[in-house]
DNA sequence: GAGCACTGC
C-alpha cells in the first residue's frame, strides 16, 4: 500500500567512474581552487572530494511511509576493510541473552553480511572516520561532545555506531532528527552498515527508529533514531532516560523549539545527576554557535562569561578563521573549503577544567562564487527573472538553477514569467522546465525535481524555503537568492501569529548559497547588494524566541520541572512572553492557582496537540458536553493543512463551490468540517473519488484520519473513551439507535461550547458598523475569506486562528450566541 | 473578496 520510490542513486556498486562522479572529482575543492596555502600531512589515503555524502534523506511528504530516499554514500575509491569491520566483530561478540534461545552469535544472514562488508570502504572514506577515536576518547573522559560537522561529513550514521563498542555505552543510543523521513532513512542506512535488520523484523535487529505513527524498535535495539517530539513523549514516561547510554542531538542549528527543550532537559539531567550511570550527550550542528553551545553545557554559575574556548586545531577551523581574517566574512557556513584527509593530531579539544569537549569535522563542498546586486531591487521577483536567462545564456549546461523566494504566490507568479520568456528564446538555446516546489503542492507534482530533465533543457526550481532544509533538490549549478523569507512570529501582547517577509540571516544566505556547490563548483546570485548582506542579521531568531510558549511550558510542566522561569534554555525567552504563557495554561485551567499541573493539564499534555486544542477534546469529553467523537474529527482537521484544495481558475471555483455546498454548514467552519470527515468516512465505495467530486485533499484526508485514529487511541488511554471506541467505527454516536432524540442543535451546541473552552481568548463580537471585535482586547478582525461565514453578520463568532497578514484575520471561524461567550469567558476568569 | 514559510507529538 504505501509505495516507496527509492530516488534514483548509483548505489555503492565500486563501479565509480560514473561520469557524474568523474568530472565532480576533477574539480579541486574551494580552498584548492582559490589558491589558499594549505598543509597536506595525509594525502595518501585522502578520500576524494566527491561531495554530498547523503545522510539526510529527502522528502517532500508529510506522510513519510510513502516515499524515502535512501540516505546514500556515493564516495569513490574505497579503502579496503580494517578498523570498522573489527569494530563489528567486537560487538557480536556481546554476552546480551540470546534471543528465543538461540545460540549468542547466529550467524548473519548473507544477504545482510554481504551488504554489509560492501558499505564499510564507503564509510570509512567520510570526513568522519577519521575522528572516530578521538570521539571515543572525548566521551570516555567527558560526558559532553559538541560536534560541528557540515553536510556530508557523514555524523549522523557513524557517530552512534563509534559510540555502540564503548565500555559506558551498555544500553541505547538515542539519535533525535527534526524530521521524521530523516529518521526513518538514516535508520534504515545505519541498520545496513550494520549488517542488522531494522526494527522490529526480527528479534535481533540492532537499529531501530521511532516516529508519530511508526514505531519500530526490537527489544535489542542499540541504536534508536527518533524524531524531537518522540523523544520528549518518551521523557513523559521516563524523565530520566533511563533506557539510553546516550544522546544525540543532531541539527541542533535548525533550533525548533523541541531541540531547545531537548538541550535543556539533557543540561538539567547530568546537572542534578539523579541517575546512576552518567548519561553522555553529543550536540551535533552543522553551523553551531560552538562557544554558546560549549557555555550551555559547562556553566559553573558564575564563570561562564570568563571562560575562554579554545577552537579544535583542525584545518576546517583554521580555513575559517582564515577567512574572517581576510575581512570577507565566512564563504561557506562553518569550514570554508576544506580538505580531506587532513588528520590532525588533537582533532577533539576541551580546557582540562571543562566538561565538555569539542570536535569539527570537515565536509565536502565545492566552491560557489557570489555575485551580488550592484543596487538594491525593490521587485525580487522580476531580478529573479533577469538572473535565470542570464544564467541560462552564460552559463554552460548542464547545471539546473534553484530560486529561493518567499510564498506560493511568488512562486507561481515567476513560474508565469519564465514561461512567458522561455517562449521567445531563439532556436538553439536549451530549453528551460520551470518547476514550482512548495509545502502544499500536490505530491506528483514535488516529484518532478527528482526526475532528470529532457536533453537540452535546464531545470529552474522555483522554491520557498522547503528548499533550505526539507528537501535537497539535485542537480542544482546555481542559486539565485531573493534575500527574502516568510516567516511566523508570535505577538504576545496580541496573541495573534503575524505571518510577515522579511530579510533572512546570513547563516540562512550561507546555507541557501551552500546548495549550488553540492555536486559542482557553483555560483549564487544574491538578489541583494554586498552592504544589504553585511547588515543581515547573524543568524536566524531560535524559533523559541518566536513562538507561543504555552506547548513549550505544559511539556515542561509535566517532565517535571517546576520553575519554568529558570529552565536552563539556551536562549531564555523574555519574562514576559514565558508569563503570558503561564497566565494561558492557567486559564485553560492546564495549571492550578499555584502553579501546578493539574489533572487537566496532565491529560492535555499527552496528546499530540496544542494546550488550546487538548483543551477543547478534554471538555468535549465531560459527561454534560458528550461530544468527543465530533470533536476528534474537528480536531484532526485543524491539525492538517488545508483539507479543501485551492483553485486558481474563476470557473473551477464556482465549480468547486457547487461541489463543496452539501458539505457547507451554517453554523460555520467548523461543523463543515465535521461534516466533511463524516462524509469522508462514511464513503463505502472510492474515496479519492469522493475527495476529487468535492474539491477536497485526499492526501490532507488521509493525514485526517491517521489523526483521527491516533487521538481516539489516545482518549482511551486517558479513559475518556471506551475502548470499543477504535474499532474501526466511523460512526460518531456512541449508540446511534438509543439515542435518536439527541436534536442536530444540541449537539452543534455541545460542539460548539466545547470549542469556546479552549478558543475563549478567541471571540470577537459583532459591532454596529459591520466589523467584529475580541471580547478580550477590543482588536478588529475580520473572518478570512476562506470561511463559510465570510460576508456573514452574526452576533459572535470564535476562531480556532487568529493570523496577521495584511490585517488581522480569524480563520477557522464558528458562529455562536454572545451569551455562550459571557459564560465561558467567566469560568476562565477573563 | 484574500491568499497561509516549515516542522512535529
């Protein structure tokens, strides 16, 4: 059912010269190529510069299971086998039980033997190989390791099997991604190397992974890669970690606000030192503030402003610090170019006094020349236009260009333009396939960034910043970068999301600029001038500085961590947005008056859900409301993107309205979402045809109703259900046939009420001139043109959203009688 | 009569 297509690679077949690969080999790495002196004590056995050593994967889908590409070495003249294969020997020799009683050390099954001896000449010509013993010998006398490593250095699958033989290491090793295709492929690459089946496929599988949805580890699994959030479910349950010898935190440079929350709980648990083995930490980032990251984990209160880090004495860090010297700011994120196998003598460093330790890998990059605006452009998507057939003509194919802009709307507004112009090339000219990418984009659609392009012809990726992290788009010679990104910010004095472009960070220029130097010398068209690039803020805003903290507060709260105001975050967020939040639990009544968790807020905090949404399924369990089943298909919904498909055409959209009316309810968004899951469910025969009649996502449905059953799953693990309730019911009342009195108003009005509950900051009243104002905070908003209420007057409405784009809109909008309002907004205490 | 970058439990 759920196809994988395995993107096409070369495979690690020793048949290396490919042509892709030669003429990548020919072609000398950046420091080489500008001339910078450079000692070479390890020349001999330099694995080639061939870049881009895939360990993350890409994927462009939400639903994981339906298409992962293999993290993948693609280096080029392997050593033969020596250290690595004793390290596996080492490990089987292992006195663990034997599983089912079987002899200790069953022989591999060839095929997985056979794969397994073919990667180690692969692994053992990444950056990393040649630090594995310093990394061993770092963490044997300290219990943190921060590691900066860039793309293609190979950390994430080899960092956890150097650790796996250590003599601390007696149980598993966590690895958390952002992301959970990455965790997925790097689990399954890493199972490979390892000569191991995955998961739970047999009850000796060494490597497993856990993910929303997707759980598989093995009673003996060592190496466990996990997404953030899975990691911080399981702190629920465990606030020690007792299962794990270790932690690594990978991307920690990407800084969501669960890796934030993950550093902190990791600082605080070998801080208060409650368990009885020492739990061993490793950081690893590709563009690291390392001295931050070096402070975080080593502050004796008091001396953390005094001291003095001092950088690993490796190449990559002296190539770097070269640069800064020259007075040109870092080329490259992290290393500038680097070259391998360069073997320092002390490649991990830390001050005697220190905790922590420190390691830089180098990674594999060629150079990209910048060239920059020579004046600002107040219109980046025409400059975008310019740079394309200015590369398109210069440049030589093949090498596909990569255009960062800032939403679909510009996006599709340059896919227009390159066409037009695409049209009046002279014969003779390649041709040009533009090719949109974003987040909403139907799948088949993202697809085609993987698929070659005709002969002749250069790809133009026209890309919002998916493109940054989510997915690695092949083939890309240049970049041309708008400057720009969209962003989200949370108010706190308003409460609302603002949703606004604005200028990225130079570490965001550097990564978007490092995507055309992958598989080639690049170049990177910056839609700005060199002064507009100086005055960019260093690095992006940590999400958590950005962001709603009352999720943040709650899964703390319930790890146990009573002061919230002094967590030990990495960045402290201000007093007043971390009060803001607490003063929301507690009207959610998630805290008590003191400040504690409260029964409420326990069962809120586990769910896969904001406190607000917990809030409204927990009171549309209460016996007087009785609604959870509606609610759950509610929630579910407003936990997908959009489940109705936008249309571009005046003709499709009135046809998609016709379609939709049956499903459009009165009473507002939210019971047509109801109503339309309800529909969806109860469609016996094809529901992709159902979904495609009426103008709504089949894969947004689907996510729905994964959703839908994780939550009904979840409500009878928190006894707010019956357990019959999962089985396969797609029925909504619990007993259909006893209870036919129950009107359709009282239970749009349970429905309803139990939204209030949560969304009781989210109410806006009607007043004499058309407009509706919050109940709390007299701001004016207006219901977002997607609402079936859009146009309508009535008396009040809640919202499950409130956003500010060009102004500020309530989206998700429900109409209900003032008077409810009154009520709820009492019980919280408004 | 507007238009929503991206993750994740």
């Amino acid at each position: 059912m759920p196809e994988r297509v395995l993107t096409k690679f070369e495979d690690d077949k020793p048949t290396v010269n490919k042509t892709t690969t030669t003429s990548a080999a020919q072609n000398p790495p950046v420091a080489l190529a500008k001339g910078k002196k450079r000692k070479r004590n390890g020349t001999t056995n330099t694995p080639t510069n061939k870049p881009d050593t895939t360990t993350q994967s890409i994927e462009v889908d939400s639903r994981p299971e339906k298409r992962i590409e293999e993290p993948e070495s693609k280096s080029q003249l392997p050593r033969p086998a020596t250290n690595g294969a004793k390290q596996l020997h080492n490990r089987s020799k292992s006195n663990r039980p034997p599983p089912n009683g079987r002899p200790s050390n069953p022989p591999l099954p060839p095929h997985l033997s056979k794969r397994r001896d073919a990667l180690l000449p692969f692994r053992q010509a990444l950056p990393i190989y040649q630090h594995a013993d310093s990394i061993r010998a770092a963490l044997s006398t300290k219990n943190t390791l921060i590691l900066t490593g860039e793309t293609g250095s190979g950390k994430s699958t080899q960092v956890p099997q150097f650790l796996l033989s250590q003599p601390w290491c007696k149980k598993c090793i966590a690895i958390t991604q952002p992301r959970r295709v990455a965790a997925i492929s790097l689990a399954r690459r890493v199972a490979e190397e390892m000569g191991s089946s995955l998961g739970n496929a047999s009850p000796a599988s060494k490597v497993g992974y856990s993910v929303r949805f997707d759980n598989a580890a093995g009673p003996n699994t060592r190496v466990k890669f996990l997404t953030e959030g899975m990691l911080l479910q399981e702190m629920l349950r465990d606030p020690e970690l007792k299962q794990y010898s270790a932690v690594v935190v990978d991307e920690v440079h990407e800084r969501s606000v669960n890796v934030d929350l993950i550093l902190g709980f990791l600082k605080k648990m070998q801080k208060e030192g409650k368990r009885k083995d020492a739990m061993k930490v490793v950081v690893m980032s590709a563009t690291a503030d390392v001295e931050g990251l070096v402070k975080f984990f080593d502050d004796e209160e008091g001396d953390i402003g005094c001291k003095k880090i001092e950088r690993v004495q490796t190449d990559g860090v002296q190539s770097a610090e070269s640069e800064k010297a020259k007075g040109k700011g870092k080329q490259k994120s992290g290393s500038g170019g680097v070259e391998n196998g360069v073997v320092p003598v002390t490649d991990t460093k830390s001050e005697p006094s220190s905790t922590v330790s420190t390691c830089f890998v180098e990674g594999r990059q060629y150079p990209v020349k910048t060239i920059y605006l020579p004046e600002p452009t107040q219109d980046f998507v025409e400059s975008a236009l310019k740079s394309i057939f200015q590369i398109h003509y210069k440049e030589p194919m093949p090498g596909d260009i990569l255009v960062f802009l800032t939403g679909q709307d510009t996006v599709e507004a340059l896919e227009r333009l390159v066409n037009e112009y695409a049209q009046g090339m002279e014969e003779g000219v390649p041709k040009i396939l533009a090719l949109p990418l974003f987040a909403a984009l139907p799948q088949h659609a993202q697809q085609k960034i993987f698929q070659p392009a005709p002969s002749k012809t250069r790809k133009v990726i026209l890309a919002t910043n998916i493109a940054e992290t989510s997915v690695t788009v092949p083939g890309v010679r240049f970049v041309v970068d708008s400057g720009k990104v969209k962003i989200k910010h949370f108010r706190n004095r308003l409460g609302l999301d603002s949703l606004l472009v604005k200028p990225i960070s130079r570490s965001a220029a550097i990564q978007r600029q490092g995507r055309a130097g992958r598989e080639a010398p690049g170049q990177c068209y910056r839609l700005y001038t060199e002064q507009d690039y100086a005055s960019l803020e260093p690095r992006t805003t940590p999400e958590i500085l950005r962001c709603d903290l009352s999720a943040a507060l709650l899964t703390m709260k319930a790890r146990g961590v009573e002061d919230v105001l002094n967590f030990p975050f990495l960045d402290p967020p201000p007093r007043e947005a971390l009060e803001k939040a607490l003063l929301q639990l507690l009207q959610l009544g998630a805290l008590t008056e003191t400040g504690e968790i409260s029964e409420i807020g326990l069962k809120i905090s586990k769910l896969p859900l904001t406190p607000t949404l917990g809030r409204v399924l927990v009171e549309a369990a209460r016996p007087e409301r009785d609604c959870l089943l509606d609610i759950i298909d509610i929630i579910s919904c407003l936990s997908v993107e959009n489940i109705f498909v936008n249309l571009v055409t005046e003709e499709k959209k009135e046809e998609a309205e016709a379609a939709r009316r049956e499903l459009y309810k009165r009473e507002g968004d939210h019971m047509t979402l109801l109503t339309t899951v309800q529909r969806y469910a109860e469609e016996r025969s094809d529901r992709k045809v159902w979904t495609e009649k009426h103008f709504v996502s089949h894969r947004a449905m689907q996510n729905v109703m994964d959703i839908r059953k994780q939550l009904r799953q979840n409500c009878v693990q928190l006894s707010l259900l019956p357990s019959s309730s999962t089985a396969h019911s797609n029925s909504n009342s619990t007993d259909p046939s006893s209870n036919p009195s129950a009107s359709h108003d009282s239970r749009t009005r349970s429905i309803l009420h139990s939204l209030l509950r949560g969304f009781a900051a989210n109410t806006a009243r009607l007043m004499p001139d058309g407009s509706y104002r919050t109940l709390l905070g007299n701001q004016t908003v207006a219901i977002h043109p997607s609402s079936v209420l859009f146009g309508r007057k009535v008396e009040a409405i809640v919202f499950s959203e409130f956003v500010f784009t060009n102004k500020s809109y309530a989206r998700g909008v429900s109409a209900v009688q003032l008077d409810w309002v009154g009520e709820v907004l009492e019980e919280v205490g408004g």
